[in-house]
C-alpha cells in the first residue's frame, strides 16, 4: 500500500516540445543580413566611393570646403597635401582626406 500518492492523482510526462522549423530560422536570419546590408552597408560604401573619387580628383583652382569648415581655392596638389588659399597671401597645407566637398567655382567670392 502507497500512503502518498494514489494512482489517481498522478500525472502521465507531457510528450516532447518540437523546436521551431529550422528553415523559418534560417528565413528570418537571412532577413536581417538583407536589412543591414540595404540600410547600412550599401548606403555607406557608396559615400566611401564618392569620397575617393572626390580626393582624386582635387586639381588646382578647384574650391573646397575642408573638415574643419575652411573654405578656399588650391593652389598646389601634391600626392598626400594639398594647399588652400584662404585669403590674399594667406596659404595652408591640408592632408588631402580632410577636404570633404567640392564647390562650384565662384562660390568663394559669393560668401
């Protein structure tokens, strides 16, 4: 005689959970690399590509704006530097990454 428990009262083990489908898994990672690709990777190769383009295509006489809101004309293009002229006689050497826009010539004696 069991004084505990009575075989009524006891329960059976509940069958095993399946996991989820695999292939939703997989469906839902390749979502998200579709997402961060479209939203982040591309978007950001395109201004690195653009960036490139700009820095080699400096020229002297061209008006650009430097990362540190400087605005003037080149008046020497080497293969690292570059030299702005940013008043009458008054030149500086630039690093030629720190150049981030072009300006449509005329623009300096606009401002």
């Amino acid at each position: 005689m069991n004084f505990f428990i009575s075989p009524a009262f006891a329960e059976a083990v509940p069958p095993p959970m399946e996991g989820p489908n695999p292939m939703i898994q997989v469906a839902l990672l390749a979502g998200f690399l579709l997402i961060f690709y479209t939203f982040v990777m591309r978007p950001q190769r395109k201004r690195d590509k653009a960036k490139l383009n700009l820095i080699a295509s400096l020229q002297k006489g061209d008006e650009v704006v430097t990362s540190g809101g400087i605005v003037g004309k080149i008046t020497k293009v080497s293969e690292g530097f570059v030299v702005v002229e940013v008043s009458d006689k008054l030149e500086l050497k630039f690093q030629r990454a720190s150049i981030i826009a072009s300006l449509p010539k005329g623009t300096m004696k606009a401002i």
